[in-house]
C-alpha cells in the first residue's frame, strides 16, 4: 500500500514542478541549428561567396591612393634661372608656363589632369573626403533599413548596385567638383555593404562556421586592395579613368550573380515575424546541407519574440531600432564606447595607405606593403579570435599602433626604419579592426545587430573623413600625420576598457534576451563574491529543481 501510494505521489509532485516552472521556449539559434543541421559545403560556399563582397568594398576604399596621387614632375631646362634640371625647387608652384613638367602623362592622375597641384590640400583631399562624407551619411540613412524595411540581403544588393554605377560614372567625370560628387555617391552606396556582408554572411552558417566566415570577408578585403597596386602598375601610363572601369564593372557583374545566389537570413526573418518566408529559407538551408525537414515547425512557432516586434510594429518607421537602443541605457553604453573606439581606428586604417607617398619609397610597393600587412592579421584572427580576449586585446593592439604611428614623426623620411614602423603601425590597426567588427555582432542582439554594426562601421568612417585632410597637411609636417594617428588611436582605445567581454558568449537575439543573460551573469558573480550566500542557493535550488 506504501509503494502505490509513493507511486501515486510521485508523478503529482513532478507535474506539480513542472507546472510551477513552465519550459524555456527555444532560442533562435537553438531553431535554426535543429532544422538545418550541420552546415555543408555547398551553405559555405555561398556564404563564402556573399564574403567576397568585401574585395570590392576594399577597391573602392583605397582606389584614390593611386587615382588621386601626387605625381612626379621635373625642370624641362628651358627656364634654367627659374628651373633647373640639377637644383630644382620644391614645388612647381609659381614656376613660369613651360619650365616644368609631369614626369608622367598629364591623365595618369587627377592631381595632375585637373592642375590640382598648386590648388591647396583643402581642393586635393576634397574628392577621398566627400567618398568618406558619403560613407558616413549613407551609413546614418541606411543602417537601420537592414533591420527594419529592406532586410539584409535586398539593402546588401542596393548597395552594390549604387556603389558600382556611381564608379563607372566616375570614370566620365568632367572635372574635379563633379568627381568629387560622384565620389560622395559612391561611399553612399558603398556604406552598408560591408556591414550587410559581415552579418549576413554570419547568420546563414551555423555556430560552428560564424568566426571562420566573419575573418573570410577580411581576407577578401586583402584580395581587393593587394588589387589596387597590380591596376596601378597596369594603368601607370594610361587615364586614371580605367582604374575605376575595371574595378565598378566586375562589381556590377558580382551583384547580378548575388540576386540569383543570396539567401535572406532566417534569423532575421524570425525576428520581423516572417515565419512563412523563413520556414522556406530554412527548407533551402537544410536542402543544401544534405538534410531534409521532415517534422513540423512547430519550434518556430514556440520562439519568443518578446517585445522587439511590437516595438517595431507600433513606433514604425526605419528608426525604431535605434530608438530600441536609446531607451535602454546598457545598449547606449556599448555603442557609446565602441564608436568611440573605433573613431580612432578608422583614422588610422583609411589614413596610413592615403600617407603612403609621405613615406618617401615607391608608392606601388608601398601600397602592396600596406596590403600584405592585411593578410597575417587576417590570419591571426582566423587562428585566435576564439582564444583572445576581445576587451584587452582592442586596448593592446590601439595602443601598439599609436605608438608606431609616433615613431614616423621621430624617424627621417626615407628611412627604412620608417616603412617598418608604419607598417607595425598598420598591422595593428588592421587587427584591432577586424576585432571590433566581430566584438560589435557579439554586443548586440539580432533585432538591432545590422543597425549597431552599422553605426560601428559609421565611426570608423568618421575616422576616415578627416585622415585625407591629415594626410594633405601632413606632407609639410609629419606630425599633422602620423602624430595625430597615433594620439587619436592611442586615446581612443581606452574607451574599450568600458564593455563587457564577449568572449564564448552565444549571441542574443532580442534585448530583453541580452538583458536577461546580463542578470545571469550579475547573479553568477554576486554568488561567486559571497562565497556562494543566497544566489549561489538560488541557484542550487534552480538546479535541483531542473533535476526533479
């Protein structure tokens, strides 16, 4: 009788339990990882594939080092009192009409076709300001429309579309103010491809492959620019028109193959409530895996959204994730912090290869040089980003490159010693960007991720508006180049010392998901500081409950 009423009982209390804590609905990396299975190589591919945007986001970068360089000039002998062949001045300005000329033909570069030489540094870095003008409004304007409106995939492909015909544009451009404007149309565009290229391309792969696709587009992004010097070198003697030809053309071609190729992603499907069209992407994921979805998708259906949806829902508008981070002051924190951050990165990155000609060596080894130096960090990232501290790290490698980038101001031009600092300083830089990149997908969840990497992406284009400016004024005095690179970079980088670390940490994807995981880890160490008082008894009875 005492057996059968331990059998009656026990079966009351366990529902009692049960009942007492209902179960936790699946995530949407928990969804997600269960239909499509193991991601296969043919997934890969493609998100591979989608990575290799950044090889032309990269060419239309650093495309005016060479564009819009400083070409050499000599005395033609015929004015010998004013412009001698032996002793020439400094400068051909004020130089009589006939006693001097390019080196090269007049329409190698702009500088030189335009007679921009003796115009001032303000006119000279007005066409590399405006791209990067550009790249700043289009990022503020468009950033949150790969959350909201557009998607991923639709705003990735808008913007390669615009960015390549803006660059075959430029190449029949007129004059300088009209350069200068297709120039801004072009970083417009150009603004979200590699942010829409990062995220995307991240959140079509399983848990296992985000860190090895994140670091693809960087190596793709080393393939674009080590382009550049092997055009330069081609086009050398030709107009600086075909520079821009044959880096706009493939790209339009590229963005043609992506529309019949590209998948939108199913994470952010789910989020904007789109069972339906995620259900068939899911289906199209897992068919490339080798799986078929035999069950119900009754998982998607038990996702929580919480109020993320209805936030959008009710306040409309392509803004509504910013302001989802604005009203929460944790996510204000972050972004404050990051973008600070990455301001100075971003002089330093778009800055040193504009500075290249400063350096006093061949400008296409140079470039090649500065190029190089992107694939070992590349690498490096490949290899430790699951091992490295991302918090530490930004704070060591800014704080490497401002040193460097002061060494320049100190060594003579010329110098081996020079080429080698920039270099270091360079590789640095590279590093702490590619590490902020990955560290700003992991700080925010998927309901405002592409806005927040966008706006990341936007402060390091900031950066990139003043180097060309920096960079004019730094060829009379170095320190108005490498000194204040290397300040801004050196400074800047402490503000990563206010974000938490990320590392090992599975991503959110709403922000009351982030803020409950925040009060997980608050308990976690308020119990390990007590030496395990009442959260640590909290938690074991958690734990025991779970048990029964």
């Amino acid at each position: 009788m005492a057996d059968d009423d331990t059998a009656t009982t026990a079966p009351l209390l366990t529902s009692h339990k049960q009942q007492g804590k209902p179960p936790k609905a699946p995530t949407i990396d928990d969804t997600i990882e269960n239909y499509i299975g193991t991601t296969g190589v043919m997934q890969l591919f493609k998100a591979v594939l989608l990575a290799f945007a950044w090889a032309f986001d990269a060419q239309q970068v650093f495309i005016s080092v060479f564009t819009d360089a400083e070409p050499q000039w000599h005395c033609t002998g015929t004015s010998p009192a004013s412009c001698s062949p032996s002793a020439p001045p400094a400068s051909p300005c004020g130089l009589p009409s006939g006693s001097w000329a390019w080196d090269r033909p007049v329409d190698t570069t702009v500088v030189s076709e335009w007679a921009l030489k003796c115009a001032g540094p303000a006119l000279v870095s007005l066409p590399a300001s405006s791209f990067f003008a550009g790249c700043l409004a289009g990022g503020f304007l468009l950033t949150t429309l790969a959350d909201s409106l557009l998607g991923r995939r639709k705003m990735l492909l808008t913007s390669l579309v615009s960015m390549s015909v803006a660059g075959v544009l430029t190449a029949f451009a007129p004059n300088v103010w009209a350069y200068a404007a297709l120039r801004f149309v072009s970083g417009f565009g150009r603004s979200m491809v590699g942010t829409c290229t990062l995220v995307l391309s991240t959140e079509l792969v399983g848990k296992r492959w985000r860190d090895t696709v994140s670091v693809a587009g960087f190596f793709f992004f080393t393939v674009g620019f080590l382009s550049l010097p092997a055009l330069g070198y081609t086009f050398r003697e030709a107009s600086w028109r075909n520079m821009y030809l044959w880096t706009s053309v493939p790209s339009l071609c590229y963005s043609v193959l992506l529309y019949f190729l590209a998948q939108e992603s199913p994470r952010w499907l789910l989020v904007r409530g789109r069972k339906q069209d995620a259900m068939d992407t899911l289906q199209q994921i897992a068919s490339l895996n080798g799986h078929s979805i035999t069950s119900s998708f009754s998982m998607l259906h038990a996702c929580t959204m919480h109020a993320d949806n209805d936030m959008d829902n009710k306040a409309g508008g392509v803004f509504a994730t910013m302001r989802s981070m604005w009203e929460r002051p944790w996510a204000l924190r972050r972004l404050a912090a990051i973008m600070t951050a990455s301001f100075g990165v971003g002089m330093v990155y778009y800055g040193m290869p504009l500075n290249v000609g400063s350096l006093g060596t061949n400008l296409y080894m140079s470039v090649t040089y500065n190029a190089m130096a992107e694939l070992p960090s590349a690498i490096l990232s490949l290899a430790f980003i699951g091992k490295v501290n991302r918090r530490s790290t930004v704070m060591v490698l800014t704080a490497t490159a401002g040193a460097f980038s002061l060494m320049c101001v100190a060594i003579p031009e010329g110098s081996p010693a020079r080429m080698a600092a920039e270099l270091l300083s360079f590789f640095a830089t590279i590093t702490a960007f590619n590490l902020i990149l990955i560290y700003s997908i992991e700080l925010f969840p998927t309901s405002v991720r592409n806005s927040a990497v966008g706006m990341v992406r936007q402060a390091l284009v900031l950066g990139g508006v003043a180097a060309p400016v920096l960079v004019a004024l730094g060829r009379e005095r170095s320190f108005w180049s490498f000194g204040v690179f290397g300040l801004c970079i050196g400074c800047s980088g402490l503000f990563a010392a206010c974000l938490p670390e990320t590392k090992g940490r599975s991503m959110s994807d709403t922000m009351e998901e982030e803020e409950q995981k925040q009060k997980q880890e608050a308990t976690a160490i308020v119990a390990a500081c007590t030496g395990g008082g009442g959260g640590a008894t909290d938690i074991a009875t958690k734990d025991n409950s779970d048990a029964v």
